[in-house]
C-alpha cells in the first residue's frame, strides 16, 4: 500500500507518498504518476534525445506510453565518497527537490517543471541509483536578452519567498510554448539563509557568465560585495 512518507518534519510534507516496489523506492505525489515510475524502473520506456551523458550525470528525453518526459541520473550522488556518505544521513537531491517543489508552490511559487517523481536505489541506507524525472516542457531556450529578461522576473520572484536557484544560466530557463511563461527546468530551489547572499549570487552569475549587459535588479549591498568576491575566486 501506499504510505504517506513520515519522516518530513512539516505537515505539509505528508503530500509525498513513497512506495516500495523490489529493490526501489518510489517517491510521487500524484498517485497517476506511480506507473510511470513502475515502468521507468523496469526500462519499458525509449529515449528520444540524450541531452548530456558523463561521468557526472544523465539527463535525456525518454518516452512512455507517447508521452514525453525529463530523466536525470545525478551520478555524483553514488559515485563520490563524500556524497555516498552524506546521502546515509541525508535525502537524496531528488527527494529533497521534491520537498522543494511542494513547499515552493505553497508560498506561491509555481514556475519550475513539474516533478513525476523519483526513483530511489538503497542498500544499507547507501545510496545505489538516484532518478529524478520531470515534465517535458516544449519551449525556447532564454538565450536571446529579452528571454533573459523575462527570466530575470521568474527569479526575482523565487527570491521573493525566500529560495534560491543556484546556477542561473540560460539553459536552465524555458520559455512555454503555449503559456509564453519562462519556467526553471533545474534548481534544487533551496532556502536563503545567509541573508540575501545567494540572491545576489544568481543574479551575478547570470550577468558575468551569461548577461554581461544586463541591468543589475538589487542593491549593491554587502552581500553583493561577498558574493562578488566569492565568484572571482572561484574564476581564479
């Protein structure tokens, strides 16, 4: 049966169920979703496009049942010894994305692609396997200013509700084809809790790596300062 996962400390978090199903676990939130992931753990599913394939992750277009979806495969998550550690003790990314998602959406947050699911492998609480899948959004890619622009807007407002996107570049945004609604595609969507650092952290990266003439939306404020620092270190 299908159990309502416990282990959440908010309420609100009881909206996940998680199921056992062989050697995986099953995380969703609408049960419609359940035979997706049954059919995705045991590949009866074909991939349409390979949009990145190394030693770090996976992320492709598969299809079921003429429907398309997002699978990703975050292989850092098992296969480097700090992460194998961390994650006995902690959820994986995929889980804790979907947490995210719920808790982000109730503060009124609604433009990311929707999560299926995740499709968890554990042994002796050590993470085996890691599968997020998303919604296949068709759409345009923010690569031209003014996509960026509207991209800007939909950041500013995660900001808003207090979270974060964590690697603001434009392949990370998708205009909707039908709405015309730029929705993130990858962000863990975690909170802010060193003052508004990671704020100015997103929208720095996206100006010096992506949008070197974009028109900076915040206040140069000592967490700019910080995470100005923090970025130029890191190019060195």
């Amino acid at each position: 049966m299908d159990t309502t996962l416990k282990k959440f400390r908010k309420e609100k978090m009881e909206k996940i169920f998680k199921i056992k199903n062989n050697e995986f676990d099953f995380y969703y939130i609408n049960k419609e979703n359940l035979k997706i992931l049954e059919k995705i753990s045991k590949k009866e599913f074909k991939i349409k496009k390979e949009f990145k394939n190394s030693e770090r992750n996976y992320v492709a277009e598969i299809v079921i049942d003429n429907q398309s979806y997002i699978l990703k495969d975050n292989k850092n998550e098992y296969k480097k010894f700090f992460n194998i550690i961390k994650k006995i003790f902690l959820n994986s990314d995929g889980v804790q994305i979907l947490k995210n998602s719920i808790s982000a959406k109730e503060e009124g947050f609604n433009n990311f692609a929707k999560m299926i699911g995740v499709i968890e492998k554990r042994k002796f609480r050590i993470l085996k396997k890691s599968l997020i899948i998303l919604e296949n959004i068709e759409g345009k890619i923010c690569e031209e200013d003014f996509l960026k622009d509207k991209a800007l807007e939909v950041i500013k407002k995660l900001h808003t509700i207090g979270r974060y996107h964590g690697d603001c570049n434009p392949y990370n945004f998708i205009e909707e084809k039908k709405s015309k609604e730029v929705k993130i595609i990858d962000s863990k969507m975690k909170k802010m809790i060193f003052g508004n650092y990671r704020a100015h952290y997103d929208m720095l990266t996206m100006q010096l790596d992506s949008y070197s003439n974009m028109k900076y939306p915040y206040s140069k404020d000592m967490y700019y300062y910080i995470a100005l620092a923090v970025k130029k270190i890191k190019k060195l």
